[in-house]
C-alpha cells in the first residue's frame, strides 16, 4: 500500500539539518483550493487530510504566508501551445464551467488572507508571476516553508524554482497531497534522494518546533 502523508517521515530527532528557522521564512502555501477540495474532475482526496497541518503552519504566521491559487482558463481552448490543448481536453475545470468560487482558496485558510498574501498564476510554476518574487522580497525571505498540492505537479514546480534563486526550502512532508499515491511516493523519493543539499524534509511538529516565532511577535 502507498505511503499517506500522515504516514510518512517520522524523523529521529526534532532539529532541521541546516538549524532552526528564523524571523525571515515564509510560508509558501500551493494551491490550496476550492476546485482541488471540492468534488470535481480534479478532486484530490488528501487535501482534506493534510488540512489541519497546513493550517497550523499558515496560523502560526499568516503574515508571513504567501498562498498561491492556481486559475484556469476562463474559456476551453485558451492558452498557448501545449496550454491551449490542455484547456481542450479539461474544458469541465475551466472558469465559465466551474464558476469564480471554486478559483478561491478553501474557507479555513482564505479566512488568513489578509493578513497572509495571495498569489495567482496560470500555470503550473508561481515563479512566472512576479507576484511570488514581490511578496517575498517583501517580507525579506531566505528560507520558504513549503506545503500543498500537487506533490508531483504545482508543489514540484515551485521547489524548483526555489532551488534555482538559491533559497533554503524546508518540505512539510505531512502537508503537502496528491491525487496520486504513486506518484506521491515516487516525489518523496526524489526530493530526498537527488536534492539532499538543497532542499530539507520535515513534519509540521519539527518545523514549528524549529521555527522562532517568537521574534515575530516581540517586533
């Protein structure tokens, strides 16, 4: 049986390799959202499950959050290249079809926003928007905490990215979904396996754990 989120990376000790986190990390939250929540044709049954501790790391700091929101197509057939066909085949997840609402972030963490930053793209990377750079240059980030869906799609994309701007990235093994165990695995593997220095793995108890808040709240 494939590992779940909730089963996976029980570390030996509550440090973070690299040491603890400090006033500059941010939150990176991907595509927390209605349309992945929801009973559609992209319904991702995790996401319901990871929830809870996506939702501890987002209201331990949601100022210091950035959710990104993955939005479709308003119309089948939109799109560039690859893009255009894609919003062919999945002309059911488009906006005119599903609505503005199922665009939105699920209710428990749009409820954090504002305080917390919202960040939309069109495709699968945050970092083709300058929104993501903007936000985090605002809030002078080194290091991103990183949570969400897919595993193996949007979250994959914006590790990626961050590992080319040099950021120090911390996984939260047991917040981050799939709508596919398979491929889930096959992730956790790979971030472990082929970015051992640039990427580090954790649970959300370690990484509050090893967060400073505090001196977010005394400043």
């Amino acid at each position: 049986m494939a590992a779940t989120p909730a089963d996976t990376d029980a570390a030996p000790t509550d440090t973070l390799p690299n040491g603890p986190l400090d006033e500059h990390a941010v939150h990176v939250c991907v595509d927390m959202q209605n349309l992945f929540a929801r009973e559609t044709a992209w319904h991702t049954p995790w996401m319901g499950r990871v929830l809870p501790r996506v939702l501890r790391l987002a209201g331990a700091a949601p100022e210091r959050t950035v959710f990104t929101r993955f939005v479709p197509a308003r119309h089948p057939g939109e799109g560039r290249g690859c893009w255009k066909r894609y919003w062919e085949r999945w002309a059911e997840m488009t906006v005119e079809r599903l609505g503005e609402d199922m665009v939105g972030l699920v209710p428990e963490l749009a409820a954090l926003a504002p305080p917390g930053s919202v960040v939309d793209k069109t495709v699968y990377s945050p970092w083709m928007e300058p929104g993501l750079d903007a936000a985090l240059q605002a809030r002078r980030a080194e290091t991103l905490v990183i949570t969400g869906g897919e595993t193996d799609v949007c979250v994959l994309a914006t590790v990626l990215g961050a590992v080319d701007r040099g950021y120090r990235i911390v996984l939260a093994t047991d917040a981050v979904c799939s709508s596919s165990d398979e491929t889930h695995d096959a992730m956790m593997t790979l971030y472990r396996q082929r970015f051992g220095q640039q990427l580090e793995v954790a649970t959300t108890d370690q990484i509050l754990h090893n967060w400073n808040l505090s001196e977010l709240t005394t400043r």
